[in-house]
C-alpha cells in the first residue's frame, strides 16, 4: 500500500517507544504496591488498561487540536488503507494475488502491535470534536475530563445496568438514580419522576412518541377496555379501534428529523408529524392551529414542542404560551413532549439579566409529560447519552416492561441503607435491557462541578455564541440568519449565517472546514446554503476562540 507520512508523534516507531518503558515502570509499581495473591494473569490486565489510558493521553497532548480540529486528508486515506487490509479475508479475496497481510483470516496480531496500529493508523484519521473548543459541527459536546475518568471505569467493569439489585449485586442503578434525581434538580423539573438514560435524543424522541401515543388512546379506550391494558398490551391496531382512534397525530414546529424517525418507529408514520410553524418565524408552534387539530374528531395527539430548533437554536414557545398550551392539551386529552436535546439546558443558565430572555423561552417547559434531552452535547460526557423524563412513571412501565421473566427483580421499596426509593429496574422503564452504565459520567460530572460551576460552564459557551453572532451581524461579508435584525440575546448556543457573495456562499461550509482551525456543519436556510455554528464544549475560551474564528472567516 502507498507510504503515506504520518505526524513524527503518531510513528509506529515512536509509539513503540513510549509503549514499552511505560509497560516496564507499570509492572515494577504493580510489583510493588499489588498484592500478590492477584495473581500474574490479573496484573497483565491491569497493566494493560493502565497502559491504554496513559499512551492516549500522551498522544492526544502531543498536538494543539485547536490548529487541526480535523483530520488531513492523506491521514484519513492512509488509515482507510490499512483498516481495508487488515480486515480483509484471504478467502474471500477476489482475483489476484493473495494479500501479504491476511487480515482476519490470519492468526491475529500481539496485543502492543495491535495498540500500535489503532494509535498510529486511525487515531490520525479521527476528528478531535472531544479536544477542541472550535469544533462547532452537529451540536457536538466535548468530553469533561472527570467525565473521562469516570467513563474510563465505566469501560473497566463493564457493568450492566438492567436490574435493581443493590444488596447484593451492583449500586449502579442507585448511581444511576441519584443522576438522574441530580439532572432534574439542575434543570427544574422536580415534577418528573418517571427518568431514564437512553443513547440519545433520538431514543428519548422514541420513548416520548411511545409513551404520549399509549397516554392519548388510553384516555380514550372505554372502561372495559381499559382492564385489558393500552397499546401496549392490545397493539397499536386494536387499542384505536377500541378507543375510536382513526389517527394519531404528531403536532410541532420545524421539529428534527430523528422526531420523523420516531413517528416512523412507534407505527404512527412519518406522515402523522405536522408542522405548525408561523411562516415567519417556523420554529414557534402556532396555537390557534394546534387549537384546530386538536378538535378534530376521532383523532388523538401528540404536540412536540422544539426546545432549541437544529438549526437557528430557536425555541417553540415561552413561558405563557407553554400554559396555554398545557391547558389546550388536558382539554382535549393531548400529550406534550418536549425535544430539548440542547435546548433545555438553558434552564440551567445563572439566573441573570444577561440570559433573562432565553431563560423565558425555556420558561413553562415543566409543564410538559416527557422530555428528551443529549448529555452528549452540552452537559459534555461521552457518547452514547441520552435522557428521558417522564411526569408519569405509570405509562413508561405500561410501554416498557418486561413480563414473564422469573429472574428479574421487583422494584425495590427501600435502600440498602434504609430510606425510601422508587428505583425500578432499568429495564422496565426504557428501551434497552443491556445498558451501558451511561450514568457515571454524569454523575461524577454534577458531582465535581455543582450548579454554579455547570451554570458558569454553559454561560461561556452562550456568551461565545453572541460575540460570533454580533461579529456576522455587522461583518460586510455575511448575512447573519434567519434576520439580521434579530436580538442577540435571544441567541442560546447556534449562530446560523451565509456569505452575501452567492459564488463564495455556495463553497462556504468547504472553505472554512480546509483550514481545519475550526469545523462547522452545512444546512439550508429558504432553499439556500448555510453555514451552522453549534457552540457545545467545555474547553470555550470566549477571546481566544472568537478571535480564531474572526481570522478564518475574514480571510475567505
């Protein structure tokens, strides 16, 4: 294959280097501090995951990600290369000559080998959204070091977190809990004691269309209908036609398209979402409309409300219409769910003039049955997060529950300790039963940090967001969208913008994402190219990244 030049740091050789004395210094300390009745098979473990940690953070400290927030192409080339050939099986090569590297068909390779490919080969190829503060594609957060850590153990003892069983088995579903519980408290949403963690919004989205389709029919399904259980225990088909259900329908304002997916899962259909967002303004949920739909008859709803709209960062409602809107919804027996995979981490801004005005678009959004949020994007720990609330733990277990399997435990009434608990068995709250144990990152995060220090951590970012917005606003080179007269105060953590020369808009997001100093994702904005900057990690230094997205914007 081509001899592609990789970065002095990321040689084989130079791997190889830094792998074995660090190997050699591991043992001479598990020697010496370890028990020996571990034995050496249990040492040889340790030392490998102490070794794993280690190199990657030598590594990813040996460049200044800010300068190369993605990867150059003839590293992407060469490690595409290499994953091809080591993967291939020689029996299932067609035609030519059998590879010199037999891939797995092979015997496999030693396990520093092994380590020295992933660190030499692919980690070059890999973008750095978790190290840089200018990596601002798909509303991507970056990865808190305590976060890290704790995801670290997490990989460790691999536990998984399925069935509550905390005398005897694992406290990681009371980790899990008191997350959860903590996460509520920050976001002012005491009301909801249905929680869980999902992979992401996309699965909470999922969970939401569920639990709102079984609470709607249900409402409607006569009383002896009601003895048998919902949907979930009649089916989609049979609960409507009980009920008198002809259609369910999913109502928002320019909702995200994992929301059409969801449609698409729970049996509802892409075609049940509705968009009812003013011409305007298409993020705000029009309710003289929503009013209409929901007196259809022989139709029950869902109303979405977008708690930070993908691409403007918008938001649905306020605090007043999202009372009105509750009292729409217990008229006519509607549920509300909210997507707030960023946005309802406004709620968690300081309590200040300063963020007085978006605090108010997230105002009334406890008002809501369930929401969905991404710990993966502003809370900063690593992917895979999700997160579900639910006002009524009931219709969760109704939809989710797993009957008729003898070895899962019932919910427990109280903790080991003695006090009283509510913590179900993750499994019969949410989609998965093998679950990762997502929460301990969160948890060592809300932990170490606290609410001043998350509220100062999401302020940064929002204040970022402004400064670049304000700088697009008066810039005689870009248009900031979707107005230009448009309160900057209103902005959360999305700036959205076009270069006002139609040949330079058209190559835009390419020219920018070419200096690798910053990343930002394409979108479209009334049928024309956009450019998307989603603010979402930790490491925002607000002058010097501003003044690094200045430089690269001024000089297109």
């Amino acid at each position: 294959m081509a001899n592609t030049p990789l970065p002095d740091h990321m040689q084989p050789t130079y791997v190889d280097r830094i792998l074995r004395p660090l190997e050699s210094r591991i043992s001479e300390i598990l020697d010496e501090f370890c028990p020996t009745n571990q034995g050496t098979e249990r040492l040889s473990d340790v030392k490998k995951l102490v070794v794993n940690y280690t190199v990657l953070q030598i590594l990813t400290q040996t460049f200044d990600p800010n300068l190369c927030v993605t990867p150059r192409p003839k590293d992407l080339a060469h490690a595409e290369a290499w994953v091809e050939n080591y993967c291939r099986d020689s029996f299932v090569h067609s035609g030519g000559e059998t590879p010199q590297i037999t891939g797995f068909a092979g015997d496999g390779k030693e396990f520093y080998s092994t380590l020295t490919h992933i660190l030499a080969d692919i980690v070059p190829a890999l973008n750095s959204q978790a190290l840089s503060s200018r990596y601002y594609g798909f509303v991507t957060g970056g990865v808190h070091p305590v976060a890290q850590a704790a995801d670290n153990v997490v990989t460790a003892l691999d536990q998984n977190v399925q069935v509550h069983m905390p005398s005897a088995h694992s406290i990681s579903t009371v980790v899990e809990h008191h997350a959860l519980s903590m996460l509520r408290s920050l976001l002012d949403l005491d009301g909801f004691h249905g929680k869980t963690f999902t992979t992401g919004a996309t699965a909470s989205n999922i969970m939401g269309l569920a639990c709102g389709r079984e609470a709607v029919i249900s409402a409607r399904l006569p009383d002896y209908a009601k003895k048998t259980g919902g949907v979930g225990e009649l089916g989609l088909l049979a609960a409507c036609m009980a009920a008198g259900v002809k259609e369910v329908q999913v109502l928002t304002s320019k909702g995200h398209s994992s929301l059409y997916k969801a449609a698409s899962v729970v049996g509802l259909g892409r075609a049940a979402v509705k968009d009812l967002g003013f011409a305007d303004a298409p993020w705000v949920l029009d309710l003289k409309a929503v009013g209409r739909e929901l007196k259809r008859e022989g139709v029950a709803n869902i109303i979405v409300v977008s708690a930070g709209e993908v691409n403007t960062g918008q938001f649905g409602t306020t605090g007043e219409t999202m009372k009105e809107l509750r009292q729409l919804a217990d008229r006519y027996k509607a549920w509300i769910h909210v997507d707030g995979a960023f946005g309802i981490f406004a709620r968690a801004l300081p309590k200040t003039e300063r963020f007085a005005k978006i605090v108010d678009r997230t105002a009334g959004l406890e008002l809501a049955d369930s929401i969905a949020a991404d710990g993966h994007k502003l809370l900063n720990v690593p992917y895979d997060n999700g997160i579900f609330f639910c006002s009524n733990p009931e219709v969760m277990s109704h939809v989710f529950q797993n009957p008729n399997a003898a070895y899962l435990a019932p919910v427990a009434l109280t903790s080991r300790s003695g006090t009283n608990t509510e913590i179900q068995s993750p499994l019969h709250v949410g989609l998965e039963n093998s679950r990762r144990f997502r929460a301990l990152p969160v948890y060592a995060l809300l932990v170490h940090l606290g609410r001043e220090n998350m509220g100062e951590l999401l302020a940064r970012m929002v204040d970022l967001a402004r400064k670049i917005a304000a700088f697009i606003r008066d810039s005689d080179k870009y248009n900031l969208l979707p107005d230009e007269t448009a309160d900057i105060e209103c902005t959360h953590i999305v700036v959205l913008f076009k270069a006002k020369n139609p040949d330079l808009n058209e190559i835009l997001v390419g020219k920018i994402n070419e200096t690798r100093r910053m990343y930002v994702s394409p979108t479209k904005w009334n049928g024309e190219n956009a450019v998307r900057i989603a603010v979402g990690s930790w490491k925002v230094d607000v002058e010097e990244d501003l003044a690094a997205v200045k430089s690269v914007l001024n000089s297109l």
